[in-house]
C-alpha cells in the first residue's frame, strides 16, 4: 500500500450551459482506492463585464480502472439565461492508493 496523486487540468472550450467533461489520471501500479479534489479553476465570460447568476465547479470521481483513475469535471458560469459563452480550466487532484 502506497499513496500517490496526479494533478490533471481540464480545458473547459468556449460554450454555454453547464458542461460535464470527463478527465483521467494514470498511475504507475494498480489502483485500489482513490479519491479527487478540485486544485483550482477559471471560467471567464468570453464577452467582458457580464453579471452572473451561478458559479459551479465540481469533480467527482466516475471509475477506478487498473492503473487509470476516472473522473468527472462539472461546471458552469451563467447570468439569468444562460446564453453567454464562457471558457476556462478546471484541475483536480487525485489521489489515489497503489498496489
Ligand atoms: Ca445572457
């Protein structure tokens, strides 16, 4: 039993609405366990100085394959009607206990 972790950045493209992207992360050895955390993020209104109604940023973790670690990325950034185009990057860290 050992601990390890991978730190993996999401590009979020350009978009609107919520967006759900899936990341992985590989390690060395087996899997047995593993869990992820959000390292930090920056989703940016493509148009300058918009007002916004919700911020969201979540990463949970989708599947634990051999070595590969799956997970998923969350987000959003909207005014009242969610039509405005935005972009940025989510990271997550994941860690994981190798075999
Ligand atoms: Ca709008």
């Amino acid at each position: 039993m050992a601990i390890d972790f991978r730190t993996v950045s999401i590009t979020i493209p350009q978009g609107t609405g919520r967006r759900s992207i899936d990341g992985a992360a590989v390690f060395n050895s087996t899997v047995l366990n593993a869990g992820v955390a959000l390292n930090g993020f920056a989703l940016d209104f493509t148009a300058p100085d918009r007002p916004f109604n919700v911020m969201e940023a979540d990463v949970d973790i989708v599947a634990i394959t051999q070595n590969t670690v799956t997970f998923r990325v969350e987000c959003q950034l909207a005014d009242r009607n969610f039509d405005d185009p935005y972009s940025g990057y989510v990271t997550a860290m994941v860690t994981a206990d190798v075999g």
